[in-house]
C-alpha cells in the first residue's frame, strides 16, 4: 500500500480552501507529480467530505489529454492525500493576470481544448459545474487543464438545486433556482471565452444585485477590440435559455475555433 513515505516533497504550488498542493516525486523511479493533502479535521468541520468522496469517485475514472489525472490517493491518522499530474506552467488564472488578456489564438485553442473535455465529461454524465481560471492549470506543452472537480457532480444520481461557485460564473438558470443540466458548462465555456479576450468577466458589476440582473437578462457589452468571430461564438454560449445553447460539438466545430487552431499551426 502507497504512503506518504514513498514521495520526496518539493516546493508548495498552490493552495486551497482545504489542501495545500506541493510538487513531489515518487523515490523509486523519480515519476514527478503533485500532491494534493487534506486534514481530514478541516473537511469534516467544513462539511465537505461528501464533497471530497465525489471529486476522488469522479476523477478518478477520466482520462483525456486536458484533464489533470488524479493516479491515486491514501490517507492515514489526519490527513487524505490525492496524487495528481504534475501542470508545470501552473494557473491559468495567473497566465492571464500576468498577460491581462490572451490573444485570439490563444483563447480559440483553449476553448477548442475545454470543449473537447468537457465533452468527454458530458459523455460520461459528469458535470463540472465550476469552470473558471482558477481551476484550470498549464501542461507542459501549453495546453488547458481542468484541474479542480470539487464541484462536479455525476447527472444521473445528482437532482439537487445547489448554489455553487462564484457568483460571475453561475448561468442564469442557477440564479433563478431552477434544477440545472450539464448546459451550466456551456454557459460558463461562454463567460470564459470572454474573459480570456477581455480580461475580465462579462456580468461583472459593483455589486451582486446588478451581476445578478445582467446575468438573468443576458446582458453584456464587448469592447471595440472583440471580433466578429469571437462575437458570434460568445453569442451562442451567452444565451440565457440553457436549452438554446450551442453544442461542444458546435463550438469545437465553430468557424473562429477552427480558424484560430490553424493559426496556431
Ligand atoms: P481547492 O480544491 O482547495 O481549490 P485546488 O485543487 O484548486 O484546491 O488546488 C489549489 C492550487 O494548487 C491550485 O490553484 C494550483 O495553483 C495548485 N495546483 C493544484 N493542482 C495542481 C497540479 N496538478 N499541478 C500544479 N499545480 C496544482
Ligand atoms: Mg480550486
Ligand atoms: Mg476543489
């Protein structure tokens, strides 16, 4: 049985509500990884152990190339350790606050790469739920990883109404209470798009109650140096009945996506 003793500990990458996540490599056969270590006495008064079974149960079963794995994990008296990929370019949150905002070839390989994850997840039932920069990572060749399933849930056994993630992110189907479908995803692909262009997200106001409005009417603006392409595809994620969103499919297949995978070529 693997434990803590069979890794060497590296420097700290990041950290979370609950864990700290430090670079590791195994001490036989030096394979690098991140570890991701939970006290199990702040997920029990956080209440968040269910939360924690079904991030494990979730990721634990995807594989695809912009998906961090989750290899395994152990615990012992007071803490749950996850073994992870490695995503050496880290944040994406970071990328963009150090480059204010990405250039169009970025951001239409990078939604082409969240599309193509997320449709995989859909596939297998499994909602995401929090898709923002803060939850996603780098990989060595640059490309977007979804990193954080602490809000996913598995559709067929999951009908609960829950009030999730930040506010700048939730669909306008979740600020009005109604059940959700793995549409919320769409919705959210739409916020991130943007935001990758802009730098900041397209419902953000003062104060709740004005994100709240413009997110229950759809209501957003582009500065002059958003283009067309992109325009039309924000456009048809950003649409507030979940039903009317375009499809993964769609966007991998949408005119700007394409044209901007083969810019980057
Ligand atoms: P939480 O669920 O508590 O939000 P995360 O899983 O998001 O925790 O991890 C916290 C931070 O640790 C991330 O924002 C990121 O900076 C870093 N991190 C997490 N997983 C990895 C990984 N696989 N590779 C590199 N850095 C990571
Ligand atoms: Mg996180
Ligand atoms: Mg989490």
């Amino acid at each position: 049985k693997l434990s803590i003793n069979d890794f060497e500990i590296g420097r700290p990458l990041g950290k979370g509500k609950f864990g700290s996540v430090y670079l590791a490599r195994t001490k036989t056969g030096h394979f690098h990884c991140a570890i991701k270590v939970l006290f199990k006495s702040q997920l029990i008064s956080g209440g968040v152990e269910h939360q924690l079974e079904r991030e494990i149960e979730i990721q634990s079963h995807l594989q695809h190339p912009n998906i961090i794995r989750l290899y395994n994990y152990f615990w012992d008296a007071k803490k749950i350790y996850l073994i992870l990929e490695y995503a050496p370019g880290g944040e994406m949150y970071k990328q963009l606050t150090t480059q204010k905002r990405f250039t169009e070839a970025m951001a239409g390989k990078y939604m082409y790469e969240i599309a193509d994850a997320l449709s995989y997840c859909h596939r297998k039932n499994v909602i995401h739920r929090d898709i923002k920069p803060e939850n996603l990572l780098i990989g060595a060749q640059g490309e977007l990883k979804i990193g954080d399933f602490g809000w996913s849930v598995h559709a067929p056994s999951n009908k609960r109404q829950t009030m999730c993630g930040t506010m700048d992110y939730l669909p306008p189907e979740m600020v009005n209470g109604n059940s959700h479908s793995d549409a919320v995803d769409l919705w959210a692909i739409g916020v991130l798009c943007y935001e990758f262009l802009v730098g900041k997200p397209p419902f953000e106001h003062e104060n709740q109650a004005d994100t709240y409005s413009a997110i229950k009417a759809g209501r957003f603006t582009y500065p002059d140096f958003v283009k067309k392409g992109a325009r039309d595809l924000i456009g048809k994620l950003l649409v507030v009945d979940p039903r009317r969103r375009c499809s993964l499919q769609e966007v991998k297949d949408h005119y700007w996506v394409t044209s901007m995978l083969d810019s980057c070529r």
